[in-house]
C-alpha cells in the first residue's frame, strides 16, 4: 500500500477555489486503476488549511495517477491557491 497524508496552506480565496475543484478530480481519481482512497478534508481550527489523503495499491498507481491531465490540472489549482 502507498498513502499519503498532505497538509496545506491556502492563501485567501484559495481554499474555495481548490474545493470548487475537488469533486471533480475526486471522481476522477477514485475510477483511476489502483485507487483505494482520494479524500478531502477541511481543518477545523485553520480557515485556510485543507487535509488530502491518499491510498493506492503501489507505487506504480500512484504515477499513473501523477500522469493524468486531471491530476495535474488539480494540481495547477493547488499551485495558483497556495503558497507551495
């Protein structure tokens, strides 16, 4: 199994672009081969701050999701939201 458990820091009006997206790269991402889990969370003591969690069967499902036009699509959003 491969998981990961990412942590980030939105600047203001990020965060409600970043949830405007999420549903549609969730789905997306959870029909993808090897998916186990793609979950978004909110922080409840930080305005600004969302939670991903990823599980996947491999590594190797993993990159293929690193791969698709809608991962990094989402990820574009991420960038232009957050401070990374």
């Amino acid at each position: 199994m491969y998981k990961f458990i990412i942590t980030i820091e939105t600047v203001d009006g990020g965060r409600d672009k970043i949830l405007e997206r999420a549903p549609q790269a969730q789905a997306a991402t959870r029909n993808e081969p090897g998916c186990i889990a793609y979950d978004f969370y909110t922080c409840t003591d930080n305005p600004n701050g969302l939670v991903f969690v990823e599980t996947w069967v491999d590594q190797a499902a993993h990159d293929f999701h690193m791969e698709q036009e809608h991962t990094k699509s989402f990820i574009a959003t991420m960038n232009n939201s957050t401070n990374l």
